[in-house]
C-alpha cells in the first residue's frame, strides 16, 4: 500500500481512544472502547458511517497495521451471520480472511472479529464487549479529525 498513514487522537478521556486511518479511499475510525456488536454498530452509525466493510487483502493489511500499533487485540468488524454474505453497510462480502477452523459458531457466535495478531477474522458471541472498527467510507485527500 502506498499511501497509508496512521494518525492518533488525543484522547477525549481515560477511556476511550480513537485512530484514525486513511487508506486510499476508505477512512476507518478504531474505537477504543469495549461495547458489544449491535451497540458498536450503533456507535458507527450515528459518529460515522458503519461498521467497518473489508473489501480486499489491502484494507485487511491495514486494519492489522493500524491494530498492532493500537495494543488492542480483537476489534468487531462489520460482518455477521446472515449468513456472512453481507456487511453491516449491507455490501456483499465478497472477500473474507477467516482463521483455519473459523466461523466455528461455539457458542452463538454470529458476529465477526478482527485478531490483531494474524489479521484473520473469527466469529464470535455478538454480546462480547471489545473495541470497534468502524468506517466513515469514500473520502477525499483531505485528512481532518472528526
Ligand atoms: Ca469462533
């Protein structure tokens, strides 16, 4: 990827962190705060624009750039269970980057995380609380804060 860059906000407070990253044209928000899926899909919605669509190896690559620099380990990704063929935006998913063995379903595990170590995607209990990408879509050269 040639054009990437990672930028970090002064945190708003002793919780919540949010990263920014400009990826070509798509401008993701990582959202350091644990909620569970539907209450991070409403996060996005009303702050943003979704829950984060990964759409090919580069964006994948640079969600796991962005999330090894943060020290968060999983991140809900806006793909779940119905069954995994849409993203939360309600594209088709047509590229996936699912663990060996994954989407497994355990335990009632319709929705999507993203493993910051690997980059790959596991299904996991929807209710789970960890931290959220979200996105805010096309975007301009202009890079600001939000
Ligand atoms: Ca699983």
């Amino acid at each position: 990827s040639s054009f990437f860059t990672f930028m970090h906000r002064t945190p708003l407070n002793n919780k919540k962190h949010l990263f920014t990253i400009y990826n070509n044209v798509t401008n993701y928000v990582l959202v350091n705060e644990t909620l569970t899926w539907p209450d991070a899909r409403m996060y996005c919605r009303e702050h943003h624009r979704d829950l984060a669509s990964i759409r090919n190896q580069e964006e994948n690559d640079n969600i796991l750039q962005a999330l090894k620099a943060s020290g968060v380990a999983y991140a809900w990704i806006g793909l779940y269970r119905n069954p995994w063929a849409f993203w939360s935006d309600k594209s088709p998913s047509t590229f996936t980057n699912w663990k060996t063995g994954e989407p497994n379903n355990i335990i009632a595990e319709y929705c999507a995380a993203f493993n910051a170590v690997s980059g790959e995607w596991l299904d996991e209990n929807c209710g789970n609380m960890v931290p959220f990408f979200c996105f805010k879509g096309e975007v301009t050269q202009t890079l600001s804060f939000f």
